[in-house]
C-alpha cells in the first residue's frame, strides 16, 4: 500500500467531509473534527462535534465530560460526510489486510501495519491543521484528533497527538482536564 497515495486521500476525504458538515451545521457551532478509525471493521470515518450539542449533552450528563468533549463516539455527527471517499479507503485497507493474512504474513507485521496507519492518519490531519484549514472553514480553532478504538481512553497516546494536532490553548485546557 502506498502511504504517500494514503494520506493525500485522507487529506481529501477530511476536507470533503470537514466542508459538507460545517455548510449544514455552522449554527450549531462547530468545534471539533475526528478521524476515527475501528480496527474490527477496518472503517476510517469522520466525527464533528458542535458547541449546542456540547452544552446540551453536559447539561444533562455533566459527569462524562471527558467523553463528550474528548471521544468522538459521543459527539453528534459521527460518520458523517464523504462516504464515498471513506468507503474506497476501507475498501483498500480492507484489501492490503487480506493480502497480508493470505500470504501468512506475521502478526507483527499487521501490528506495524496498524502503526503506520495510524502514523499516516496523524500526519494528514496535522498537514490539515498546518495549511490552517480548519481554521479558515470553522472560522475558529477546534480541537483535531485522531482516535481509534484501541486508543480510546488512553491518555498517554491522546496527550501526544493532541500536541500534534492542536493550539497551546487546547493542549492547556486538555492537560488541566487530565489533572482532575
């Protein structure tokens, strides 16, 4: 697989996805952009979180802040925009597994397969972040992140794609979340 071809098509299929969710919901407040991946599907998708949905969800759940503001299996449009271009990603990551396991490859180099992956993922988001582009469609910093589901609630890999990812501001106001 080539990775160079990977993440211009995840650059793509952010913004794709980024632009058609902020041009329908821009009222809402949008402050949050996730790609997500789910290993037992093998599925990249996009997740946008809004401020109104934010307020609501605390008001009611306040306890759970971490996850409203941090874990985008929380926030209101999860899988959301760009289908199609998500689709060929997965059919492709689906495709290079397979070819992987049918040739007896090792699990190890799965495991550094996945390491890549998620190394690929970062970095089109963080050329995306540099290029300001969040910035200039939302008309505001919002946190950027990179989940996957192995990696959901462990605070040591958030901590360091947070700081790849996102403004002094929003690392501080993480790192102050991680003290409590």
């Amino acid at each position: 697989m080539e990775i160079a071809i990977l993440k211009q098509e995840l650059k793509e299929a952010c913004k794709y996805a980024f632009v058609d969710i902020v041009e329908e919901h821009k009222y809402e407040g949008i402050n949050s952009f996730a790609l997500s991946y789910d290993q037992r599907t093998m599925k990249l998708f996009p997740s946008v979180n809004t401020m109104h949905y934010l307020n609501q969800a605390l008001a009611l759940h306040g306890d759970h802040f971490w996850h409203f503001k941090y874990d985008p299996t929380y926030w209101k449009y999860v899988g959301t925009g760009a289908c199609e271009a998500f689709e060929s990603i997965y059919n492709k990551l689906r495709s290079y597994a397979a070819t992987v396991q049918a040739l007896h490859q090792s699990n190890e180099k799965l495991h550094n397969w996945k390491r890549t992956l998620y190394d690929t993922c970062t970095a089109a988001l963080e050329d995306l972040v540099q290029s300001r582009f969040f910035l200039n469609v939302a008309q505001r910093n919002i946190l950027v992140l990179y989940t996957a589901a192995d990696c959901i609630g462990v605070k040591c890999h958030y901590l360091h794609m947070m700081k790849r990812l996102n403004t002094d501001t929003i690392l501080k106001e993480y790192e102050q979340e991680l003290q409590k």
